[in-house]
C-alpha cells in the first residue's frame, strides 16, 4: 500500500459559493501510478466543507439558499459574541458536511457517478485561499 499526499489551492469568494474541483483531483490521480485505493479530498480550513453534488447552475443556487435557511447568516451566534468576526454561521455550516470525503478508485479513475462532483462550498464571509490536501492511498 503506497500513501501520496498532494495539494490544490483554489480561490474562492466565500458567501457558500460551490466550486466544482473534480477535474484537478483527477488529474492528480493520473499522475499517480496508483491503478486502486481511496483518495480522501479535506479542505484545510473550519468554514469551508468538501462534499459531492451534481454542479450545475440550479444547485449552485439552491445550495447556499438552503444553507442560508438552516444557520441564517443573520442570526445571533456566540461565536461572533467571542470573536467579532461575524462568521459564526460559515462554522455552523462547514459542521454539517465537515472537512472531508473519500472517494474509491479502480484502474486509475475515480468512481464517481454521471452527475457527481467533487465540490468545496466555502461558507466563509469573504473571499479566501483555500489549501486542500488529497491523499491517495492504494496500489
């Protein structure tokens, strides 16, 4: 069994904005010899999640509406009370999907559905820099 760890960046603009990443997960795949095993894709960050989801232009709306309506971003937090940075919903939020996923692989391609990316929703109040770790394990 062989461990590669690797990096994207990806620039986001924050407000629950879907960013589709797939296509650069799998390029790191391709560059691997690896032909079976897991890839675990984890945003490196507490306001940003890393899900799957079909990415096109009605979910990419429905997406941040249907977060707005769980943790409003006009609520009181006390997260907010404690620090006064006004993101205490991106946390709430992030904590729904959390940080990561694994996603299986089998003669070199991930095994992901017609439909299904590989997403970072960043529910953070501004536009920030987004580290995310890939780390295939396989042979």
């Amino acid at each position: 069994m062989e461990v590669i760890t690797e990096h994207i960046k990806v620039s986001t603009k924050g407000n629950s904005e879907v960013v589709d990443i797939t296509e650069k997960v799998a390029a790191l795949l391709h560059q691997q010899k690896l032909k079976e095993g897991n890839a675990t894709i984890f945003v490196v960050g507490s306001t940003a999640s890393i899900t799957t989801t079909e990415f096109e232009p009605g979910l990419r709306k429905d997406i941040p509406e249907m977060f707005e309506r769980l943790a409003p971003s006009s609520s009181r937090y006390h997260h907010d009370d404690t620090w006064g940075d006004g993101n205490g919903h991106a946390h709430i939020r992030a904590s729904f999907l959390g940080p990561s996923i694994v996603v299986p692989f089998s003669e070199g391609k991930m095994l992901l559905g017609t439909w299904q990316q590989i997403v970072i929703i960043d529910f953070d109040t501004r536009a920030r820099h987004r580290d995310i770790v890939i780390q295939f394990m396989g042979k």
